[in-house]
C-alpha cells in the first residue's frame, strides 16, 4: 500500500452569519489535494490532507458574489470493512469573500470510499 494518494473534492454548502443581522454564506468549492497515512494499521489509517482549490461565494440575499483561490488542510481516519471503506474527517478552509472578508470554516465529513 502506497501511504500517498490523491484526490479532487467538491464542496457545496451554506454557512450560518455569525452575528444577528448579518447575512448567510452560501459556498461552492472544487479543490485538489494530496493525502498522505501517518499511521497506517492494515484496516485502518490515520491521515493527513490538504490542497489548494477554487471556491466561488455569495451570501444567501443575492448580495456580494466571489471568486478566488483558496486553500485546506486537516485530518481524518480511514476504515476498511471487508469491500466496504468508510472514513471521517475534518479540514480548515480558508478563501476570501466578495465584501473582501475571509470566508475560514470546518467541515467534518464521514462517509464511504469507492
């Protein structure tokens, strides 16, 4: 087994405003990355990842609207269950928004391998 793997994600989600009066962000992403096993174990490995990526944004009013390069980075556990690869993970994303603010935030994702 190979402890470096690659792989393309896209992203696509709406983000709550941090403070009362402010406005929703609704975000698009599409990104490459380069994973790498820190501690492979056979049916499981612990990970790390992280790439660089395009990330579009508007806020949820038809306001602002951004497009810029941006980046991640995080980690997660990967599960091997006889043909079944399951994993869970969390990444920082980092890009700018269209008002000029930095758009920072941390999905957790779980979910199956193909």
């Amino acid at each position: 087994m190979i402890p470096l793997h690659v792989r393309a994600d896209v992203v696509h989600g709406q983000l709550a405003a941090k403070s009362p009066g402010g406005t929703d962000l609704r975000l698009t992403s599409v990104s490459g990355n380069l994973g790498y096993d820190i501690v492979p174990l056979g049916l499981a490995a612990v990970y790390a990842v992280g790439g660089a990526g395009y990330y579009w944004t508007d806020d949820a009013n038809g306001g602002a609207r951004s497009r810029a390069a941006g980046w991640n980075a995080g980690a997660g556990i990967r599960l091997s269950l006889g043909s079944v690869r399951l994993f869970g993970e969390a990444r920082y994303h980092a890009t700018r928004t269209g008002a000029g603010d930095d758009a920072r935030f941390i999905p957790v994702s779980i979910g199956v391998l193909f």
